[in-house]
C-alpha cells in the first residue's frame, strides 16, 4: 500500500476513495423518513429502492427549478418554472 502511495497515480486513486457517498443516503433518511425496506427478495427490494430514489431525484429537480427561477415578474417566474420543468417542444 506505501508503494502505491508513493506514485501520482496511486495518490490520486486514493483521494477517489476518500469521496463520501453518504451525504445521500443521509438525505433519504432524514427528508423522507426511509429507513427500511417493506418487501421482501432481491427484485422487490431494488424496485422500491429505485422508488425512493426517483422521489428523491423529482425532489431535487424542483428545487433546483424553484431556485433558479427569475423573482422580478411573477407572470415570466411561471412561465419560466413551467417550461424548464415541463418543456413543451
């Protein structure tokens, strides 16, 4: 392991080791109260976890659309919200 920290290539590997993922996982806990799974066997199991990870990312993507909306004329912010998070073509 000393060995592959002395070359550039091991040390930059090992910062992409020190990145947390649980940020994330903190979030589903704490917004949407999820801290368990109610089905049972794998296939179940990954559908409502990708349930839950849908809600968290429309979640996300109304708030990022919420944030960048323009605050002068509350006509245009509607038009604005409306648009980017339902494009109509």
């Amino acid at each position: 392991m000393f060995h592959r920290l002395k070359t550039q290539a091991g040390r930059a590997r090992d910062a992409l080791h020190k990145q947390a993922d649980e940020p994330v996982f903190g979030n589903i806990d704490a917004v949407t109260g999820f801290r368990r799974f109610f089905l049972r066997r794998l296939k179940r199991v990954s559908g409502e976890w990708t349930l839950v990870f849908m809600a968290r990312n429309f979640k996300r993507l109304a708030v990022l659309a919420h944030s960048r909306v323009d605050k002068g004329d509350p006509r245009k912010s509607r038009r604005i919200r409306q648009n980017r998070l339902f494009p109509t073509g």
